[in-house]
C-alpha cells in the first residue's frame, strides 16, 4: 500500500461515540451508505450527512471525518468561545427582567424567550453523579413553565440546575441506548464545562458504575442526567432504573 493510500484511509478526527452520533431531524434524507430514508444526520457537525444508524456513520467516518466541521464537538480549542456563547445565550434567553438570570437553565425544546412562570409543583426526577459518592442518586430538578416557546406559541418547560452544575454548562443528547437502538426519550448529559475539561477530581459514581467495561477513560466534576419527554420535545420526563443501562453504555465508551 503506497503512502497515498495509507493516509486516505486514516480518519482526520476519531470516530464519534456510537451513542450520540447522530441527531434526529424533521426531513427525510438517503442514508449515505445503503440508501435507506432517515431522520438521522451527523450530530458533530453543521453539515447535513445523513446516516440511519450508528454503524453506518461509523462505517463511513473516514470520508465524512475529511470535511466534518466538528463545529459541535467541545475540546480544548473551543471551550473559551464555547463559554462566551454559552453566557451570552443565557443573556437572550432570560433577559433581567424575568428576574431568572441568577440560575442557569436547561430548555426541552428550542429556548423559551418569553418570560416564565416558576410552578412549585412541577419537578423532573434527574439522576446525580457526586464525584465523590459511589453511585447515582435521584435528584428532583426544578421546572419552570414557559408560555411561548422559540415564539411558536407552544406550551415548554425549563429546568434550574444550578444546584447540581456550574457555569458554563456543557450538554450532550444522547439519542442511543447502549444497544445502539434509538431512544424513544433522549437522555441529557449535563456537566460543568470548565471542571470536564480541567478539573483533576475523577467522578468516583461514574468509575464505579463502568469498572465492568474495559477500556473506560476517567470522567472529571460532576454530571447531572435528564430525560426528555416521550411525548414532548418541549418536556422533560422522570429518570428510573431502566435508564441505568445506557447511562453505564454512555460513560463506558466514552474515549
């Protein structure tokens, strides 16, 4: 094999993680390699690559890696402006006169950019990985209930987190279930930007629930997961055990 050839076949980037590879859409397009009509395109980057499973992106990340913008991917080289972006988002979507600029907040759905209502009595069941505890704890995230999502006049609801993460917050939707197989709730994997990147505290509950899997790589500061309704894209639904398998399947082959 000349050296031509040998470069050709070596990704410009790694391969992504099987489980959050792709996201859905609303438009049907071919997948790239057997044809079949999807939903589903590359979640890494701006571009419209469609593929309809894991396998198949996987399959052909050679050649969709050679013009992938990785415009969604958090590193190293990205995280300042990443965390600019973040807070001035935040300053859009909850202007000071909603008096909520204090918390951060984690939308179901496209932003809310009307005002929102707090309701006491409405609350998600999250899951909590304490870097310092041995396993994961139920946690109830507060919700606010906003009347005007992304300006369409649909019903949505936000969740405070700012007492389980700081700022700035970095999040991953994890559309696949350990068995690679869509998710009918997409999970939330919730995580202070600045502690994953940086911090020197391995997350002990995260260590713990993959030691069964090999090759795990460490996880730093503190993750909260949440689960988006079944019913909803503008919702967000209760956590239970059943979700425990793909949340060990998430952090086990993150490389």
């Amino acid at each position: 094999m000349s050296d031509h050839d040998s470069n050709h076949d070596t990704p410009p980037h790694p391969p992504p993680h099987p489980m959050t590879a792709l996201r859905k859409t609303e438009q049907i397009t071919p997948c790239l390699i057997c044809r079949q009509p999807t939903y589903y395109v590359c979640s890494s980057c701006s571009g419209g690559d469609a593929y309809c499973s894991p396998q198949h992106i996987l399959q052909g990340w050679t050649e969709h890696s050679a013009h992938c913008d990785r415009s969604q991917i958090i590193s190293g080289e990205n995280a300042a402006a990443l965390s600019q972006a973040i807070a001035a988002q935040r300053d859009v979507e909850c202007p000071t006169s909603t008096g909520l600029e204090a918390n951060p907040w984690i939308y179901a759905g496209p932003p809310p950019y009307s005002e929102g209502n707090t309701d006491q009595n409405h609350a998600a069941v999250g899951l909590y990985a304490n870097p310092t505890r041995g396993s994961l704890a139920q946690v109830l995230v507060p919700l606010v209930v906003t009347n005007n999502v992304d300006g369409s006049g649909m019903s949505g609801r936000a969740a405070a987190v700012a007492d389980f993460i700081d700022e700035p917050i970095a999040m991953t939707t994890v559309g696949f279930g350990d068995d690679l197989k869509p998710r009918e709730s997409p999970l939330l994997i919730i995580f202070p930007m600045n502690e994953y990147l940086w911090g020197q505290e391995v997350n002990l509950c995260i260590a713990k629930l993959t030691k069964d899997r090999e090759g795990t790589l460490p996880w730093y500061g503190p993750v909260l997961i949440m689960k988006l309704s079944e019913h909803s894209p503008y919702d967000f639904g209760n956590m239970n055990s059943g979700d425990k398998k793909d949340i060990e399947g998430y952090f086990a082959r993150f490389r």
